[in-house]
C-alpha cells in the first residue's frame, strides 16, 4: 500500500452531498494511506450518553466503532477524517490496524473528487421509515441504498413440517 507524501492529499470544503466533506487536492493512486481516524476513544456506554447529551439524531456523531468494542469519537480531538462522508459506491474504504483506523483509496482519484466510504451503520431496532429517513443517504450512485444503514440481518424461521 501506498502512503501519504508531504504534499497534502485533500482539502475539507462544503460538500454537495452534505455539510462539510473531504476533497483529493491530487490524484490520489489506489491504496494509497490518506489518513488517520483519530479522536477520543470511548466506551459504547459513554458514547450513548454523548449522542443522548448533543440532543440530535443519533446519526448526527463522528463516533467510529472498533473491533474491541471501543469507539472513537472523532467530534472530541479528532481531525479531518471525521468529515468524509458516506457513498453507496465509495472511492475508499476504513481499515482498523492494531486499533487504529485508517482510510485508504479503493482505487484512482481524481484531483477534486470528493473522497467516501460506505458507513455500513449497524441500528439494532426496527428500520422504520422515520428511522431511514433520520439515516438518509444522498449519495447519488446509481446503486444508492437511500441510507446509510447496514442491510439488517433477516432471521432465519424453522420451517414447519409438512406432517
């Protein structure tokens, strides 16, 4: 895998798909190493308590899950990585290594490219459409899911006998 030079890769600016987002400033090559996801890491507990304390959606937070059950809220001490928004059909994708998290380029982009990932967000209750609506993804890919949501995993029923 490639990683960072000194020139810097990206810029943060106002993003067509929402808020703030993070542009390639160059070419970037597949592989390559663009940044670090960093901030405060924290318990899933405090993390509900933090998303329950800002008041808004749920869906409103920079927090990041690790393989150790841990999170990292990228809202606390964390940097540019927190504003790379979510895409359907991403140019990148997040790896944790050794507990941290970095975001690589999936393959080439362009100079001015706006770089994303798909956030694949696990919500245990019910998919109700207030809850997709509160998740809504505005991507635009022509494969867009219309959320940001994770697929939820349908459970299997015994099938009867047919005694």
């Amino acid at each position: 895998m490639i990683t960072p030079t000194d020139t810097p890769l990206f810029i943060v600016k106002e993003s067509p798909i929402h808020g703030r987002g993070v542009f390639a400033r160059v070419d970037i090559p597949p592989g390559t190493r663009i940044i670090e996801y960093t901030g405060e890491r924290i318990s899933s507990d405090e993390s509900a308590r933090r998303a329950e304390a800002g008041g808004g959606p749920i869906n409103h937070t920079f927090f990041f899950s690790l393989e150790d059950g841990k999170l990292i809220d990228g809202g606390s001490g964390g940097n540019e990585a927190r504003f790379i928004n979510h895409a359907c059909e991403p140019n990148c994708e997040a790896y944790e290594e050794d507990g941290r998290v970095f975001i690589y380029s999936l393959h080439q982009i362009e100079a001015g490219d706006e770089l994303n990932y798909n956030y694949a967000l696990i919500y245990e209750a019910r998919h109700t459409p207030a809850v997709k609506r509160a998740f809504a993804c505005y991507c635009g890919a022509p494969s867009c899911t219309g959320v940001m949501l994770a697929p939820k995993r349908r459970s299997r029923k015994p099938a009867k006998s047919a005694a």
